[in-house]
C-alpha cells in the first residue's frame, strides 16, 4: 500500500468521491449563456422619448447562426434612460449576454454630444468589463447607421475605423485617436479642452455608364468611412471642428508622426519650375515649451520633419530627380516650411477662436510652474482663458532624405 495511504482513510474517500462526481458530472448545474461578443458600440438619444438608444455589432462566428447574415454581420439593440439600463434592455431583447470585455470602439453620434457628453460615458467609465483602451469616436450620423451599413472590403463594417485608429492611430498624420481614459483624464484636468475622431460616412464610387447598374446591385450601397476630421470640446460641451488639414497640423505638434502626406503646387526654383508635387513625412517630432514671460503665457514649438518625395510635375524632365530625390532646391524646403507653418497657424487660430486648450496650455503651468500659475490665476478674473491669451512661437526644420 503507498505510503500517503497509512496517513488515513479519509484521503482515500476523499478521492473516490472526486471521481465519482467527476464521471457522474454531478458537481452541478453549469449555467451556460448565449454570449455576443461586442466588437463596437454605438450610442445615440432619443430626445422626444428621453432614451439612449445603444447598438452593439457582433463579431459572428459560425456557431451564432441566429445572427448569420447576408453581408455576414449583426447588431443588437437596447434603450434605456441611462446606457446601463440600455445595456440590460439589449440583452433582454436579444436573449443574448452581451460581452463588451474586447469593444475597442465606441461611437458617440451627436444627438448625444450636443448635450453633455460626461454623462453620457460615466457608464462606460465606470464599468469593469470595458476596457478604458476602448477608441472614442464622434459622428454627426446615426451610430446605429455606422453599425449597420456596409463596406467594400471589410465583412463587419467597423473594423475598417478600428484599423485606420487602432493600428495607425498613434503614428499616423490624418487622423486623431482619443481612447476612453484620455478623454476623462483630459476633462478633469486643468485645461477646458479636449478632441475626438469625428467620422463621415459617405456612398461609394459607382461606375458610371451601363455598368452603374450592375455595380450598384454588386456594392449593395457600400459606405466609406472618413475619420480625418475632429471634434473639438470645450469640458464636455461641443464647440466646433477641426477641417482634414488642421488635423494634421495639430498632429505634427502634439504626437510624434511616422506617416503622412502633404501636397506643394506652383514652386519657382532658380533651375526649374515645379508645377505639382506630393511630399510623405516618414517622421515628424516636435518639441514645445509653455512658460510665463513677465505677464505673458509662451508656448515655443519646435516641429522637425523627414520628407521624401513621392511624385513630381516640373517643366524640366531631369533623370536626376529621379535618381537624387534627396538632392532638392532650397527654395523647396522654403515653400515646405511655410505650408507646414502656415497651417499650424491657421489651426491654432480655430482653436483659439473655440478656446478651447487642446494644447493642455494650463494643465502644464498648473504642473511645472505652480507658483507662477497661482500668482497669475489671482491677478485673472475666473473666466480668464489661457488658450486665447498664450502666444505660440513656431520654427520648422526640414529634412529630405532618400
């Protein structure tokens, strides 16, 4: 007999009675639920009936044959007065658990933002299964519609947002990624301002011709996604947006780019004269420094950008420019600098015509230069704006490279 056998008899009746309810499967009952898998939710209000409407797209395997579509995606619903009741309501109505532990994105459409979107997300802030990773987008349509429609490549319609944010996102030169814990971190802090993705959503291109029919019954009305635009808010009130361009201004001055694009038209050189030409940043940093200067806010911002040239329209065909495009006239970088500086400018001043300080002007002093910034806050009347009142010195260097 094995030596722990003599320990005592209990061990042994220990064991036969695990082996037992092991092969009886007697441990009991084993709840097992539908479970939906939540890749992306989407939010939007009711007003006239005071409801959140919240729409959930389901990544569809095989085995959800309740969800088996044609266009091989499915959404879920649930309304309520807050998103948690929403979110109770959709499982009640679909008969489905739904699990939002992998959402990634979440979809704000404006009939929510316009009023105060803080409210609207203390929900999903609070709540332990999401993810405070999860992207945030805004949207002037129906989130519900971003859900439901269709795209030409991708079988569940949002994973082309996710891609283009998720994965590009923090490089990428067009486009602003915000994530649930930035924007409430941004909200409480010192600084009135904050910024989403702001999605549109438009038709295909169709042929035209005898074929547009064909192609239309073949694209079933597919939708595009452009997410290159942005929502600027002031706490959590909406105040405005910011155009394609002064995205990627804003972009070069606050996150390190790795790609993007620009286009220059109509350069004289002293040899040639440049008609059209497209330039792709390969890394773009930046530097800013905020500081008091007597009774004046200053933000230094030092941008320095790689380019190469991707496309060239000149009158003068020269097997050089091919060979050498790092070999570029300096009346190019000149042109280069003022674009890149003149929309930084530009994009500045709509920001400051928001006020709305996405640029965490005053969280920074409150957190560098405490002592400066209390003494400046008691000689400020309470609705002082720091963003309006800061002055932005900006240089440009640039870099051609092969």
């Amino acid at each position: 007999m094995p030596a722990f056998l003599k320990q005592g008899k209990f061990i042994v009746y220990i064991m036969i009675f695990v082996f037992v309810l092991f092969f009886t499967l007697d441990f009991g009952a084993v709840d097992l639920q539908k479970v939906a898998i939540v890749v992306t939710l989407g939010l939007d209000y009711e007003s006239e009936e005071q409801n959140y409407v919240l729409s959930g797209q389901i990544a569809v395997t095989d085995s959800i044959s309740a969800f088996t579509a044609a266009e091989n995606q499915a959404v879920i619903y649930g309304s309520g007065k807050t998103p948690s009741m929403a979110l109770k309501n959709m499982e009640d109505q679909s008969g489905w658990h739904p699990y939002i532990s992998f959402c990634k994105l979440i979809i704000v459409s404006k009939s929510v933002f316009a009023q105060n979107i803080m409210d609207a997300l203390d929900f999903f802030l609070r709540n332990e299964q999401l993810n405070d990773t999860a992207l945030i987008c805004a949207t002037e349509e129906k989130a519900a519609d971003i859900l439901n429609s269709k795209t030409s490549l991708d079988e569940v319609s949002t994973f082309s947002l996710l891609k283009t944010l998720m994965y590009n996102g923090s490089e990428n030169m067009n486009v602003v990624a915000t994530n649930l814990k930035d924007f409430a971190v941004r909200y409480y802090n010192s600084s009135n301002g904050n910024i989403l993705t702001y999605i549109k959503m438009s038709e295909s291109v169709e042929a035209d011709g005898e074929g547009e029919e064909e192609a239309e019954e073949e694209s079933g009305d597919t939708k595009i996604f452009n997410p290159t635009m942005a929502a600027v808010f002031r706490k959590s009130e909406f105040i405005g947006l910011l155009s394609s361009d002064e995205v990627r201004a804003y972009n070069l001055v606050t996150k390190k780019v790795k790609r993007g694009q620009m286009d220059l038209q109509d350069i004289e050189t002293r040899d040639y004269f440049i008609e059209n030409c497209s330039v792709e940043i390969t890394n773009g940093k930046f530097n800013k420094s905020i500081y008091f200067e007597g009774n004046n806010i200053v933000c230094d911002i030092n941008v320095h950008i790689n380019f190469k040239i991707d496309h060239l329209e000149s009158e003068e065909k020269n097997l050089n420019f091919l060979l050498h495009s790092e070999d570029v006239p300096k009346e190019f970088f000149t042109a280069l600098k003022n674009r890149v500086k003149t929309d930084i400018q530009s994009m500045i001043d709509v920001v400051k015509s928001y006020d709305a300080d996405i640029f965490d002007i005053e969280e920074t002093l409150f957190k560098f230069r405490p002592g400066q910034y209390r003494k400046y806050k008691e000689h400020n009347e309470e609705d002082f704006s720091f963003i309006k009142n800061t002055k932005f010195n900006i240089t440009i260097n640039v870099n051609a490279i092969s």
